[in-house]
C-alpha cells in the first residue's frame, strides 16, 4: 500500500482534509458547464510492442470537446501558455483537490477530499456508491484486506474562462497529479492572490507548462510542470483587495491600468463601507427552482420570485466583463437585450447565454446598439 499523504495543519475549503478529524462540506454543483478538458498528455503506440503507453507533452492539448477547431485557431498547433480567468471565488468548484484511491490494475476504487468521497468503489455490490464519509486510513485498509493493493494520489482540478477564445460560454477543466511540482506551484499561487488581493475573478493568468530535469542525482528524466501567473503587480494586488474589502467590485477583466486609474483618483479614499442597515432581506426556499424574497426597505414590504434558471450574479459579473470588452456602453445594454428578447440582466435566460455571448463576440452587437442608438 502506498500514499502521498499532503501535510495539513487546519481544513481549507477546496483543499485536502487533514488526517483525523474535521470538518466536512459538500461540493456544489458547477454553475458554468464544462466544454472541454486541457491536458499535457496524451497516448503513444509501442512499435516494439504495439501497446498503448503515455508520453508527456511540453504544451496544452484539448480533448473531450466541440470547440478544438477554434481553439487550434484561438491558440495554436502546440501552445505552452493561455491566457485564463476564474469566473468565480469558489475554491471548491475553481481550484480544488482530491484524493483519487486506485487499484493495482489503475482501476478507480475512491475520489474524494480525505473523509467525504464522492465516488466509493463496494466491493459487496459491485458498483459505486456516492457522498460516503469514511476517514482516508480507514479506507485503505479496507482496501488492503480485499486484496486491492490500493494506491492513493492527490489531485488538482483547475476549471477556467479561456479569454482568446471567441463565441463561447463555459469552462474548461485542467487536472494534475504533480504532487511534487505542479500541485503546490498552482495551489501556492492560487491561494497567495486569493488572500492579498481579496479575489480571484476576472484576473487575467497565464497558465503555462515547461518541462524540467529531474533534480535527483543521476536521473536523467524530464517532466512538465504546469504553473499559473497572475498579470497584476504586488502594488495592483494592495490597490484590488482594498477595493474588494471596502464591498465593490470591478466590471470586465481587471489590468493594470484600470487600477492605477482607481489608485490615482480620489474614489479609493471615499469609498463608504458596504451596509445593510438600509434595508433587510431575507430569503426562504420554496422548493428546488424557487426562492421568494422579502425585501423591506424603510419599513416597505415587496415580494418577488426569482427563477432558478437565470445567471447567478457570477455569471451576471462575467457576461458584463464580456460587454464592456465588446465596446458596448452600459447605458445601451437594456435595448441590446430587449432586442434578443431578455427582460433584463437580473432576468437572463441561462439557456440564452450562449447565443449572447456569440452576439457580442462577433461584433454583431455593437453594431446593433450603434443602429438603435444612431
């Protein structure tokens, strides 16, 4: 039986438990799907012996998806770095780790974050079972005595915007098994801007991949390493999480150049405080699709209902990142979505952001809000 156990001195959300006891927190369901997977590897046949074996690649490939047409276009034949960003904070859904326990055929036996395993091979019912807690150790053990000889792993899962990628709305997912490397480069970087800079979203990366020598002496083999760069200086980081801290937020991609603007004007300085004295709201589920709202303002009662299916205020953010970097005005955006048949942005159809995204992207939108505003 073998582990690679990660160190850990407190529970993190989205990161591996520590042995032991602690607290344990569901995974959420991903609000943006996923179009395809990023990976630097890929299966070569044997000559000798006409078997599959992996070779590793010093650049990005895409698999499992429709789009890799447009992103050869977006990217090229053999590109070792692309331009990403998170459309969201959530680290249990954006950059997280698990466990994955396999057998010593390769077989998945587990996947999970050290206590709660979303996927648990019963050997008694031959199938698997889901949302089972069991302590890691445990685990193994259990393993062991069946005879499994299982080997546990962790793992990274990375899922992000592709920004030179035009006329399309999802995420794609990036995973790595580089305990060793590529783990706590993405990890360590991840965390450092998430904790200086308050945030994560729309921050321009690079994810990049270079292969390296081994350091141990006498080996002579070369691996890649993956690694994420965040486009924004220390003094950019100190001016963002000052902002975010005080309860706004920025639209569209953040550069540097927005926020030496920001740092140079006086509205830094006056920024009040974000309150919620001004009114209080409280929320009750209805059911799965359903939450009413009771919203009281100086005493005032009003009750709405807000379907599930429209973009959640993540996805709201991200689609008016991608307005402003259409050229569009925000002043022309109510028209604009009117003439697509969307009430508002507060009421935007998910089965109707694609079709969106594409209207903006190709430049057909601005070219309609120049029309209706001309």
């Amino acid at each position: 039986m073998s582990t690679e156990i990660a160190t850990r001195n407190e529970y993190k959300a989205g990161r591996i438990l520590p042995i032991g006891n602690a607290p344990v927190k569901e995974v959420k369901n991903v609000p943006i799907p996923i179009i395809g997977k990023i990976k630097i590897g890929e299966k070569a046949i044997s000559k000798k012996t006409g078997k599959e074996y992996p070779v590793a690649l010093d650049y990005f490939i895409v698999t499992d998806t429709k789009y890799a047409n447009q992103f050869k276009e977006a990217y090229g034949e053999k590109p070792d770095k692309l331009e990403i960003a998170f459309p969201s904070d959530d680290v249990e859904q954006y950059c997280y780790e698990s466990y994955q326990i396999r057998d010593s055929k390769g077989k998945l036996l587990a996947e999970g974050n050290g206590k709660l395993w979303e996927k648990l091979y019963n050997n008694k019912e031959k199938d698997y079972n889901y949302k089972k807690e069991i302590e890691l150790e445990k685990l193994l053990n259990h393993y062991d005595k069946l005879g499994f000889k299982p080997d546990v792993k962790a793992t990274l899962t990375l899922r992000f915007i592709l920004l030179k990628l035009k006329g399309v709305f999802g995420c794609w997912q990036f995973v790595t098994k580089g305990s060793a490397s590529s783990i706590p480069s993405i990890r360590n970087t991840y965390d450092y801007i998430m904790q200086y800079a308050s945030t994560t979203v729309n921050i321009p990366f690079d994810l990049t991949v270079k292969k390296v020598s081994s350091q141990i002496p006498g080996d002579t083999r070369t691996y890649p390493v993956v690694s994420i760069v965040a486009n924004l200086s220390k003094e950019s980081i100190d001016v963002l999480s000052e902002y975010v801290e005080s309860g706004h937020t920025i639209k569209g991609m953040i550069t540097e150049e927005k926020l030496l603007q920001l740092s140079s004007s006086s509205e830094l300085q006056q920024l009040p405080p974000k309150s919620i004295e001004d009114s209080i709201i409280t929320a009750e589920v209805v059911d799965d699709n359903e939450v009413e709202l009771e919203l009281t303002p100086e005493g005032n009662t009003l009750y709405t209902t807000t379907n599930a299916n429209y973009l959640d205020e993540e996805q709201k953010n991200f689609m008016l990142s991608l307005v402003e970097e259409s050229g569009i005005k925000m002043e022309w955006l109510g028209e604009l979505l009117f003439y697509k048949g969307i009430n508002s942005i507060d009421e935007f159809p998910v089965d109707l952001a694609d079709d969106f995204v594409e209207f903006l992207q190709s430049g057909n939108a601005l070219k309609k809000a120049k029309e209706l505003f001309n």
